[in-house]
C-alpha cells in the first residue's frame, strides 16, 4: 500500500489554473460516460461506484461489474477495500480522543510505549509527536526498513509489534522532526498502536465503537464478514490480472486495513458536512485546523490524514488509497457543502481519483483520452544506464531512475516505484499509468533532461546532482 499520489496530480498540477466557481457536479449520465471510458476503453477495472453527496441528499452512479467472471453490477453496497482511507478513520479517532482530553495532539508518541522495549528516533532534542505522525512530518519513512514478506501482492504480512519497534528503535531520522512532509506507513502504524496503547483497547474496536457504529457505517470494518465478502468486487492489478483481495497488515492496520463501501463513505462524508448530526463533529472540524506543507507544494497542504488543495478560494479537502487490487476516493468541498467517493476494482495509478477531483473542482483535469498501444523492444544495457540519474521537474517533484537488469526504475520522493519499458531508444511507456518518458542526450553522455508525457502535456525534468 503506497500513497500513489496520482500521477497526473503531481505532474499536472501547474496546470490546474483560473478561479474555480466551486464544484459543478455533473448529471448522473455525465459521469456514467466517464466510468465507461474508464472500464471499457481504458481498461483500468472492471467495476467503478461513484457516490455524491449535498444538502439535496446522497446518490450512487455506477459501472461495470464485480469482476471479470463475477457479472453482477457493481453498485453503493458494493465492498472494497479502501486502503489508506483507513488514515482519515485513524486520525479522526486521534482528533476524537483530544476533543475528550485522553491525548493532546502535542503529546510525544513515546509517552504511551513502554521505554524499556522501544526507543523512538529523536532529533534535535525533540521527540515525536503525534501531530508530526498525523501529518505525515516525522522523519519516518514510507514502509519499515525490515519487512518479512516476499509476497508483493501483501508485503505487511507478518509485520509484528516487536518487528515496528526494532525498526523504530534503530531507525535515523534523515531530517528535523515536523520540518517536511514523506508519506509515511509506518508512521500512522504506530500512531494506531499509540492510541490503543493510551486507551487499552484494540485499534480496530476503538474505530467502531467510535466512529462506524455511531454513524452506521454496517460495512466498514477490518476483516470480511460473510455478509461483506458475498458482496466484495474481485481485485486485480494494472493489466487487469487477479490479485489477492486481502491483505494482512498485522500491526500496521491503522495504516490501511478497513474495507468499505460507497454507500457507508456518503455516510462518513454526511457527518463531516453536517448533514447528519453526529457527536463527532467538533473532531472532524478539528482535524483541518491543523495545517501543514503538503506534498505538492504550494497548491496542497496536509491536514490531520487529509490532503487540502487550494485552488483560488475554493479548498477541496480529500484522501485516497491503493492497496491489493483497489483504488479508492474520498473527499469534499466545505464550502460548497459537496461530497464525492469513487471506488474501483483495480490498483492502478489513477483509479477513479481524477473523476473525484473533477466533480470536486472542475478546473482538475479527467483523462479520458484511449491508450495507444506499445510495444516493449530490448535495449542494451550500456544504453539504458546513461539514464540513470535524478530528474527535477518542480521543487517538489524529483524522479530518480535505476536501472535493474534490463529495465529502468522510476522512483518518486514518496516513495512510489514504477517499471518503465522500452519502445525506442530514447522513449519508455509505463504499464502503470498512460504516462511515456523520453530522454535528451548528446552523443553517448548521460541524458541531460526527462520529458514526462501524459494527458496531452509535456513537462520536462533537468538532471541535478544527486
């Protein structure tokens, strides 16, 4: 499970410009045009479920089927797993328990772990808190350093309390704490371990006790009830091939273990915009007062789990997740008093985010455009590492290339790693996302520029020194 920010988000996002009106949420037609793109031209799931929520009331537009082999149509009580939409649930249950005073949100994460079995990384003289962990800010990176599973398609197996704090305790913070943003697993794993550590009760009983039961969220939960699971869309990766559809987080649940529907997130998404009365709106207020730097800078800020993108006056708070075969949606515009979930059966780069955005704010682009086809030609190796080397294509959009054995790697700065494929000498294809790389060269130096093509723009990358 990474971040997977959205390609097309971090490499397009300087062009998502004018004075947004707010959101102009399109007629159920105009999105089911959307989904069938998605699903019949794009080829990226099988099944896509798009809920909208305003004062008017709530209303489900879905596409597509359960799975390749499974013709059942997909609709709002349809089950996926959401992934990190987990974080939004975990930090709500963090802002929930400062409201009552059971934590402050300056409180070090170290005040509530035994000092005798796990010595959390300092720097500075400062200690990490758990506003640094809501936020994405403390130092810690994407995934532990020591993972036990060899198994891709569930990497956290196995993944015990005693494995996070051997990590943690021998773990470097490359930074000053709170000081920039790294999308960070392990850290809101531990943030859920904290606060069942504070209140003595497991983390995902704490979530439902607090949250999904009180909002009636019946299919929000870790772990598949039978109900659930006769209702689970199948799972597949990019091209559209099985995949396990559960994976096995162990202590880092609080980092993406819930599994959910559309109809329960509008439910979610109710009490967050006040149409349903819900005790638990002074937290969910809460959780956007703090703010700090986001990762694509300066159009997004991080609040506690939501990322804020600012366009103009108009703010669209939102969160997503990709994990084990599905990509998932989630977001709002306080405003305007709107909300949009989009969920879809397969872990591809985009899912249906860029649809959620769009109905969000309509000045973010959807890609609608239909793949060509590419085909893979071998290059040798002599070649392709003249493109080794980091690429710079904002101050905050940094891609570093490897090569392993007859591929290059492409690797972003939170973390997402992505396969590129040869088609000429100097041009690569993704099979992850419809985004090409060409590189500039002269003579048989290394390149000196990458020019990332998607969606119909350009946008070039600088080679900088490591």
């Amino acid at each position: 499970m990474s971040r997977c920010v959205v390609f097309i988000l971090l490499f397009a996002a300087a062009n998502w410009a004018g004075a947004s009106q707010g959101p102009v949420i399109r007629d159920d037609e105009a999105i089911r045009k959307m989904l069938s793109t998605r699903v019949d031209l794009q080829k990226q799931a099988t099944g896509i479920v798009v809920g909208v929520i305003d004062s008017m009331g709530s209303r489900i537009v879905s596409y597509g089927t359960m799975g390749l082999s499974d013709r059942r149509p997909v609709n709002g009580d349809t089950v996926f797993d959401v992934g990190s939409i987990t974080k939004v649930l975990t930090a709500l249950l963090l802002a929930d328990m400062a409201q009552r005073g059971e934590v402050s949100l300056d409180d070090p994460a170290a005040k509530y772990l035994d000092a005798k079995k796990v010595k959390l990384p300092e720097r500075g003289g400062k200690q990490i808190t758990l506003i640094d962990l809501a936020t994405h800010t403390s130092g810690l990176p994407l995934r532990p350093t020591n993972l036990v599973s060899k198994d891709p398609n569930d990497k956290y197996r196995g993944y015990t309390v005693d494995l996070m704090y051997e990590c943690l305790s021998s773990f470097t913070l490359p930074r000053d704490i709170g000081t920039k943003y790294e999308y960070s697993n392990i850290g809101y794993g531990l943030l859920g371990h904290v606060l069942e550590k504070r209140m003595g009760k497991p983390y995902g009983g704490l979530v439902e006790s607090r949250i999904t039961q009180p909002l009636e969220m019946k299919d929000t939960h870790i772990g598949l009830n039978s109900a659930m699971k006769s209702r689970m869309a199948a799972g597949y990766n990019n091209e559209l091939t099985p995949i396990p559809s559960e994976w096995h987080f162990g202590v880092l649940q609080s980092a993406g273990a819930f599994s959910s529907t559309a109809n329960d997130l509008l439910k979610f998404l109710g009490a967050v915009l006040g149409f349903k009365q819900s005790p638990l709106q002074p937290a969910m207020k809460s959780m956007l007062d703090i703010r700090r730097p986001g990762g694509m800078q300066p159009s997004t800020q991080i609040a506690l789990a939501w990322n804020v993108y600012i366009d103009g006056e108009q703010e669209v708070v939102w969160k997503n997740g990709s994990v084990g075969g599905y990509r998932s949606f989630i977001g709002f515009d306080p405003k305007a008093g709107v909300g949009v979930v989009a969920l879809a059966n397969a872990q591809t780069a985009v899912g249906a985010d860029d649809i959620g955005l769009h109905l969000l704010d309509e000045h973010i682009p959807v890609d609608l455009h239909i793949p060509k086809p590419h085909k893979e030609i071998s290059i040798r190796p002599e070649i392709l590492d003249r493109y080794i080397g980091r690429y710079q294509f904002s101050p905050t959009d940094i891609m570093t290339v490897t090569r392993e054995g007859n591929h290059l790697i492409g690797q972003l700065l939170d973390g997402q790693r992505f396969e590129m494929f040869a088609e000429g000498e100097h041009d690569f294809f993704m099979k992850i996302a419809e985004a090409q790389v060409s590189f500039e060269s002269s003579g048989e130096g290394p390149a000196k520029v990458a020019v990332w093509h998607q969606g119909g723009k350009d946008q070039r990358g600088e080679r900088i020194e490591n």
